[in-house]
C-alpha cells in the first residue's frame, strides 16, 4: 500500500507546469447527474465519471460490468445462483448496494438473489454517467454511495439530412455472443423520432482454462426494441414518447448442482437443467416547457411505468435415499419455480430557473414500487407419480418476504451560484417521505411457520449537500464538498422471514430496524493545459446503521439470523485521473484508487470486506489518421486484505476468500475507411491470465466449492462492423 501510494505521489508531483496555463476546451463535456443541473465537468463539484456512446461503442461494451471496469472507486459485483453467473450489482467506494440506478431518470427494478442488474442495453444508450459519492440530494432513498444514470440515445444525437439509418453486426468469442442491431431515426419540421431494434443469441462465458470447474452450459437470446417520439408544441415546448421493451431468456444445463448430497435426504443428481426468462416494458410520457415566466425558465413533467418479471425454472432429476443409504434407492424429479416481479409507477415535475448568477432546480418525485417473490417447489416420485410440496423441510409455494409496496414521495432543491468571478457555491437539499406496506399471505405463512411478526415502515429523511468550488489559478481548481445519503430498509432488509429445522437455522424478520444514514466529505482539485488535464479527490464516509446480516444467537436448537444496524461504519480514500495528449496522434492516461474501510460494532472494529483492493489503469491511444485507432488498457489490481472477518452461514464459521493481485491488457482497434462503414475489434486479456475480482466473492467463503464460478474468463476476442446507409 506504501508502494503504490508513493508511486501515486510521484506522478502528482511530476505533473509538468503546462496544467496552469492553457484554456479549456470549448468542446467540453456537460454532466447533468452531479446536481441535476447540466454543467460543464470542470465546474462540477465532486466525483463523477462518465462514458460516451463513441467510448462504448469503441471499447465493444456489453453490460455493467463492462461500463465501470475502468473505472477506479467503481466495481462490479457477479453473482452465481444455482451456477447462472449474473452481474447483480456494483460496489461504489466500498460500500456494495448503496447506488441508486436510472435510465432516463427512472428507477430500474432492484435486483435480487439470482437476478442481475443487466436488464438495460447497452445499444440503446449515448451515455452512462456515475456519481460517486452520496446521491440522496438528487435521487433519494437508496444513494447512500452514488447513482449509476443511463441516458439513452435521441434522433437529434443521429440524424443528417433529416433521416439516418444503420445496421451493426458483432461477435464476441468469450461466450459466442452473435448481435444484430438496426437503428432508424429522422427529423422533420415538428417531429422527429428514433427506433432501435437489437436482436442477440449468446452462450455461457467461458471461465479460463486453468479454473478446475467450466462454466455451466448456457444458449440464450434477448430481444430489445426501443422508441422514441418527439413532437414539437408551441412556445418551444415539447412532448416525447418512449417505450423501452425487452425480452431475454437462457437454457442451462447445470452441472455444478450433479453430485451426491447427503443432507438432509440422501440423493444423487444425474442432471439438472435450468430455464430462465425475464422481461422489461418501459412507457414514459415527458413534458417539456419552455415558456419562460416567473416560476421557470424551463420546466418538465414526466410520467412513467416500467415492469419487469424474472423467472428462474430448474429440473433435476435424481435418486433419493428416503428410508437411508440401506434403502433401495427412489427415482425422483424436483421442478423449482423462483420469480421476481416488480412494477414501478411515478411522476415527476422539475423547474429550472436562473436568475443572475443563480442556478436553480426544484421539484418533486413521487413514486409507487410492487415487489413480489413467489416460490415453488415440488418433487415427484417417479414410481407412484406421488407429487409433495413438502421438500428438505420448507413448505411450497412460500415467500421469504411478503408482497410489498414501496411508496416515495420527496420535494427537491438544489442551487448553484457563482459568489465571485472565480468561485461557486453549491446549495441541495431533499426531503423523503418514505412508506413500506406489506400484504402477508399463505404463501408468506408457509415460510413463517414460527408466525415472526411482518411489520410496515414509515420513514422519513432531510438530506442536505453543500459544495464549494474556488479556481486558484486561471488552470487550476479546487473544490469540497459535504453530502448526506439515506437508504430506508427495504422489504428484504425489514421483513425477510424464514425457518428450517433440518439445516438448525431461522432468518427473522426485523421491525426494530433503522434507516442507513451516510456523511461525506470530499475535497479535491483539477487542472488542465494545453495538452493535459487530471483530477485528484480525497474522501472519508460515514454511514450510521450500516444494514448488514448477522447471526444473533441460538435458540430452540436452531440458529438465528437477522439483519440489523452496524454502529458505523467508515471509509477513506484517494483516487486520481492524469490525460496527456503526447503528440497529435499519441495521448495517455491513468487512473487510480485506493481505500479502506472499517465496521465498528460491539466497540469492536473489523475491516470493511467489500473495501476492493487499489486499482491502478494506464491507457494509451493512438489515432494516425483519421480512419484507424488503437487503444491498449493495461489494469493493475492488488491483493486482497488479509485476516478479513469470517464468513457464517448455517451456523457455522469459515475463513474469508483472498484474491492474488493480476494485471490485464486489453486492445481496441477500430477503422473507419469512409463516413459509412465502421470496423471494430478487441482483444480482452491479451496475456491470457486467470484471475478472480474482489467484488465478486467477497462474500464467501475460501473453502466455497463453487468459487471457480465465479471467475473470470481468459483471452477473448471480439469484432464488429457497422454500415450507416
């Protein structure tokens, strides 16, 4: 850590002069998600990262963890259930599940045990911005550590000459992806419009060659349509049209679940077979105002609805040992059916108003959320037919946590103002109404067998940020900034529920629960010059109620299992970005991070695991001419922490997972011979390394006998051509 933090100094120290006297460029980036106020990223106060539509195209992104792997402070987290390997949230500065994630200003559905966050295309976007850092100012409950904000494509982003069209094909080695993507869009008079359609079948990822287990088989297509329509009004007004649907679904053979189990029925299973299917309808109606007046100088009114169903199917077929291993051995098939639903409805209203050196942006949000997590089981005799819902002690159809309503309500305000020629001062605040009604059925009850009370949560919550931003010379500025996060627990947090005598444990509900409350501080400064720029920030966290699961005790022979509120936990670091053009065809970068963390509880501290290890990326960019460029990106990951906390599950304890640190290279190359045509090709892990992420398996133990599920795939190439008619 030493090492790396004086290597760090070294490159900030040798930073040439050239930062201090040049002009920005006029050409720069505007970023909305920092203050929901579209400012240039020079003047915006805080962390944000972001990548464009020519970035994600060029670097042949295909998912979320693709968007954020160069991003230092931000990492994904895969998933695996019952062996579908899932990217099924990020980690934002050491804290995982505290981001709130947008498209289009919309809440994405949660993810959830077995489910991912890549329910979004990344065709359909023309850029993905992140905050990091507390985000409830501007979004609300849930942004404990930042938002990630998709924004997706408009026709005037496209079209010239009034019309455009093309179609881009690609394939990608590592899982066999074949895509299809058709994109029209035109602009008249009072019109203008865009529809994208994305068709694709893939195959599981392939892990690297030197991991003991493969991956599980996989076939799976997704479809996407996107639209969007733009009228013209009077007064410079406008309304727009979306709809956003997707369909995807994968078939698995499952063969990490073949094997003997012994508990708690003896069983060998010959095959196992999975069946997973999901879909997203988005419809959002918007309202843009442009007539000028006392309350605004622009205004919008969104309206929106999105539903997403996932489902997860598994077959397995087996012989069980019910009378013992002396018994004659029992034919038998188990089908599980695991869903997760959720439907979200709201409205917006937000007013822009300047007047003098005053920015301003207020509104409100209001928001309805229907969650459901029905489960069903059955095992079949396949001698006597004889079908039972009574399997391994649990009772089927059950939910481990009752069909719930999330209901959000919240005033905001935030105001940028310019104090002198040289400094800005950044003022937001929000309040937060927030509502968890539950609806306890008989499938909730079939989970609750020692009938735990369900309880509603009524929360409310003033977050509060306050930035300040001084250039201290005509190329260099410094900023800080104080911000306030809020995540209320959810229906996972507050009410999962759940008992089985034959594995000895019980997950209860927990009504005492409070709200997760974060405090960041973060300074930092930026320069730039003719030929360079760089970013260096600083920050330290708080959360208060960090909500985390814990065993609680023991009781009745069997082990108990709640989520509670940690007294605090804290999280420092230090991240830093450098951009040098060397010549005008040759430019370099770097990023980097490092942090650590800490849980405090029972007056006794434990380093924080979701900490990821220090990150350093080098890029280099090469551009002779304008019809080819090469991008080579170079990742250095150190080791994880040592004597982390142990993992326990089922009343028992193990050591914690370490991960050795690695360095990956990854090419891009693209050539574009006319306006036309465009060719594009990658080449991931060009060394070939086998490796594990942190944020990955974090959370397991070292002895997990899938943990080779969970790693990463080896080298990988990818092509793409696109023709634009």
């Amino acid at each position: 850590m030493k090492n790396f933090q004086l290597v760090l100094l070294v490159v900030f120290l040798t930073v040439p002069s050239t930062f201090f006297t040049d002009e920005v460029d006029d050409a720069e980036e505007v970023i909305v998600i920092a203050s929901r106020i579209p400012t240039l990223a020079s003047d915006v106060i805080g962390s944000v990262e972001s990548i464009s539509s020519a970035e994600l195209e060029a670097q042949m992104v295909n998912g979320l963890e693709q968007v954020v792997r160069y991003m230092p402070g931000v990492s994904a987290h895969n998933e695996s259930q019952y062996g579908r390997s899932l990217t099924e949230d990020v980690h934002v500065r050491g804290i995982h599940g505290g981001a709130i994630f947008l498209i289009d200003g919309i809440r994405i559905s949660d993810s959830y045990t077995g489910y991912g966050r890549d329910t979004v295309d990344v065709d359909l976007l023309k850029k993905v911005e992140i905050m990091k850092g507390p985000s409830s100012v501007e979004y609300g409950s849930d942004g404990l550590a930042g938002t990630i904000a998709y924004f997706t494509k408009d026709p005037e982003d496209l079209v010239k000459d009034g019309k455009f069209m093309s179609i881009t094909t690609s394939y990608i080695e590592k899982n066999k992806q074949e895509k299809v993507n058709l994109l029209a869009a035109y602009d008249k008079e009072s019109t203008s419009g865009l529809i994208q359609l994305v068709d694709r079948s893939l195959e599981e990822t392939k892990l690297h060659k030197d991991f003991s287990l493969k991956a599980n088989p996989m076939e799976g297509d997704q479809q996407s349509i996107f639209g969007k329509l733009n009228i013209e009004l009077p007064n410079e007004s406008k309304l727009t049209f979306v709809a956003d649907l997707q369909e995807w679904e994968s078939e698995w053979v499952i063969n990490s679940e073949q094997g003997f189990i012994y508990f708690p029925t003896p069983r060998s299973i010959s095959s196992s077979s999975g069946d997973d299917e999901g879909s997203r309808e988005r419809f959002s109606i918007s309202l843009n105002l442009s007539n000028k007046n006392a309350l605004y100088d622009s205004a919008e009114i969104n309206y929106y609805t999105q539903e997403t169903e996932q489902s997860q199917i598994t077959v397995q077929n087996q012989v069980s040992f019910f009378g013992g291993m002396q018994a004659p051995p029992t034919p038998t098939m188990r089908i599980r059916d695991f869903d997760f639903n959720q439907s979200i409805d709201g409205f917006s209203f937000e007013a822009y108003k300047s007047a003098g050196d005053y920015q301003m942006i207020y509104g409100l949000d209001i928001e309805d959320t229907e969650t459901e997590r029905p489960r069903m089981l059955t095992e079949i005799n396949l001698i006597t037919g004889t079908a039972t819902n009574v399997v391994d002690g649990e009772i089927y159809p059950n939910k481990t946590f009752p069909d719930s309503e999330t209901k959000r309500k919240a005033l905001f305000f935030n105001n940028r103002f310019g104090l002198f020629d040289s400094s800005v001062l950044t003022l937001g605040f929000r309040y937060d109404d927030y509502e968890l009604n539950t609806s306890p059925d008989l499938l909730l009850s079939n989970a609750n067998i020692l009938n735990y009370q369900i309880s509603n949560t009524e929360d409310s919550a003033f977050t509060f940020k306050l930035g300040y931003l001084q250039d201290l010379s005509e190329n260099l500025t410094g900023f800080v900034q104080y911000a306030e996060g809020f995540k209320a627990p959810n229906y996972e947090t507050s009410n999962t529920v759940f008992t089985n005598y034959l594995y000895f444990y019980t997950v209860t509900p927990n009504p005492n629960l409070s709200s997760e409350e974060s405090d960041t501080i973060e300074i930092g400064l930026r320069g730039s010059g003719e030929n360079d720029s760089w970013e260096l920030a600083m920050y330290r966290s708080e959360v208060e109620g960090f909500i985390h699961p814990e065993a609680v005790g023991f009781s009745r022979g069997l082990g108990i299992y709640q989520y509670q509120n940690a007294e605090n936990v804290e999280i420092q670091g230090i991240e830093f970005d450098y951009e040098r053009s060397l010549t005008e065809q040759l430019s370099f970068n770097l990023a980097a991070a490092i942090s650590s963390g800490d849980l405090f509880e029972d007056n006794e501290k434990h380093p924080l695991p979701e900490i990821d290890p220090r990150e350093l990326i080098l890029g280099l960019n090469w551009i002779p001419s304008d019809k080819f460029s090469l991008q080579a990106m170079l990742t250095i990951s150190g080791k994880s922490e040592d004597n982390l906390e142990e993992v326990c599950l089922n009343n028992d304890c193990w050591s914690r997972v370490q991960t050795s640190g690695y360095s990956l290279l990854d090419l891009f190359a693209s050539y574009i011979p006319n306006e036309n045509l465009e060719f594009r090709v990658a080449v991931e892990n060009v060394t070939d390394k086998k490796y594990l992420r942190w944020a990955s398996v974090s959370e397991l133990p070292e002895n997990d006998e899938e943990l080779d599920l969970y790693g990463q795939n080896g080298r990988s190439i990818s092509a793409s051509f696109k023709y634009i008619f």
